[in-house]
C-alpha cells in the first residue's frame, strides 16, 4: 500500500510532463527550452500578433487523447520568433540598400511634421512652466513683502503712510499676479494634454503604422522571391502558404495607413482650435496684467472661464 501510494505523485508527473510534451522547433532546440530571438539582429517586433506568450491556455487533446499544450505555446512562439526574424532582417537590408521599401511620400512628410511640431511644442511647454513657476515665486514674494509693509505701518507712526501705501500696492499686485498665473496654469495644463495625450497618441499609432510597413515590405520579400524560385511541389506549396501571409499583412497595414490617415487629420484641427484660444488667453492674460489694467484682466479670465487662485 505504501508502495502504491508513492508511485501516485510520480505518475502525476508523468501526466504533467506529457501535458506539456514539446516538439522540437529546429535542431537547436532538443531540450524542451523555448526559442529566443537572433542576437545578432535588433528585435523589431511585428505590428500585429495574436501570441499569448504570458496567457495561460487549457491543454487540448490530440488524437490519441494526450495533452498538448507545450506543443501549443511552442507553436506560438515560433510564430512570433519567425515574424519578429523577418522584420528584424528586413530593417537590416533596407538599411543596408538591399530590400525596397514601401514608401508614401505625403504621409511621410505629415507624420515628420508632426514629430517635429510636438518636438516645437513641448519646448513651449517647459519654457511656460519655467514661466508660472517663476512668477508663481514672485507673486509669493509679494504677498509676503505686502504683509511687512503692512504691519510696519502699525508699528512706525512716523511712516504709516508711506508703509501702507506700499502695503496697499503689492496687495494690488499680489490680487493680478495671482490672476495672471491662473492664467498661465491654464495655457500649461492645455498644452500639455495636448502634446503629450493627443499628439502622443496619433504617435502611438504612427509607431503601429511603421512596425505595420515593415512587416508587410518582409513579407512582400518572401512573396517575390517564392514567385521567382523554381517551380518545385515544396516551392509551389511554400508560395501559396506565403501569399496568405502576405495578404493578412496588407490588410493590416492598410488599416493602419487609413487610422493615421484620419488621426492625423482630425489632430490637425484639434490643435488649430486649441492652441488658438490658447494663445488669445496667454496674449490677453500677459498685456492686461503688465500694462496694469486689472478690468481687462478679469475680464479676460471671465472669457475663458478661469477662477483666480492663491500662489501654491
């Protein structure tokens, strides 16, 4: 009974090394270790993949009835390792001249715009927040020096007046300033959301575009070198296995072409009608607080519906 009750865990084993039996991929995997990429070749990874490398899957039955869920993974991983393979090479040729590429000029030329006016305006963005913060200090620096005016004025009979009137100016200076940084807070927070959330997300896509374009320039590669390969049954069968590949990458490159197409269309307006409130605000806000004219001022955080607040 002893006996029988031990050799329970071991067949258990045995079940579990049978469920995740492996069949090898290539000669360099014999021992059940799962394949790795070239590191030879940067790892450009495909645009569009449905491997669950890090998603647990039940074990299916072949059909004697024995699990292969190893064998599953294995096959996923192949995929993956095969696809990224193909990019990576096909980065390397077109780099070195030996590949064509696919090439839309127009598009090209928006999407390179468009990095280079994020680039444009986050310069913006770290020079307004070096700006508000700043003059944050000197609204603080105010406010303090208002409340030694003012309490030097209680304390110097001799030069009330002439403390209070100082008093009463920073007061006055103060109650802009901390109009005019509300302000800027506002042109900050706006600029932001829109260079690093929406700008940054057509990028997104622009990054899915270009993996999207090379893996569809690789696989176009294998098509027209099987097209052009001898007629042989393995070459004829290797063919239209490939021009199924090749067809699903078109698609999904096509798809993305036309996502960055209407992202790119749709930013365009967005940050023409953003950054030109924007700009009215900063241009309004600015000329209303240096030329002293504390009506203009209020009106104009009235106009874009901002509430003045105390320096932090």
């Amino acid at each position: 009974m002893a006996n029988m009750s031990a050799s329970n865990p071991i067949q258990e084993i045995l079940k579990d090394e049978d469920c995740e039996e492996i069949n090898p991929l290539s000669s360099s995997v014999n021992s059940g270790r799962r394949a790795t990429p070239p590191n030879s070749l940067p790892v450009v990874p495909p645009a569009t993949t449905n491997i669950p490398l890090n998603s647990p899957s039940p074990c299916s039955l072949s059909a004697n009835g024995t699990p292969t869920r190893g064998s599953n993974r294995l096959e996923y991983l192949k995929n993956w390792t095969i696809s990224t393979y193909k990019c990576s090479r096909q980065t390397i040729y077109e780099k070195l001249g030996k590949s064509s590429r696919t090439i839309d000029s127009e598009m090209e030329g928006q999407i390179e715009s468009l990095r280079d006016t994020q680039r444009k305006y986050g310069n913006i963005l770290r020079l307004a927040r070096a700006l508000s913060s700043h003059f944050g200090n000197v609204v603080q620096t105010q406010s303090s020096l208002g409340e030694c005016f003012n309490d030097l004025s209680n304390r110097s009979p001799e030069l009330q007046k002439e403390f209070k009137q100082n008093a009463d100016t920073q007061k006055k200076l103060r109650k802009n300033g901390e109009a005019l940084l509300s302000a800027l807070n506002f042109f900050v927070s706006s600029v932001n959301t829109l260079c690093n959330k929406t700008m940054e997300d057509t990028i997104t896509t622009v990054k899915h575009y270009e993996s999207a374009r090379i893996e569809y320039d690789a696989y176009r590669s294998d098509l027209e070198f099987f097209s052009s390969a001898p007629k042989t049954e393995s070459n004829a069968v290797k063919l239209i296995e490939m021009e199924g590949i090749f067809n699903k990458a078109r698609v999904d490159f096509e798809k993305l072409r036309s996502d960055v197409q209407i992202k790119l269309k749709f930013l365009n307006e967005n940050r023409v009608k953003v950054m030109h409130k924007q700009l009215t605000l900063f241009h309004n806000a600015i000329t209303a607080y240096f030329t002293g004219n504390q009506n203009a001022l209020e009106a104009t955080l009235k106009q874009f519906s901002i509430k003045a607040k105390g320096p932090e």
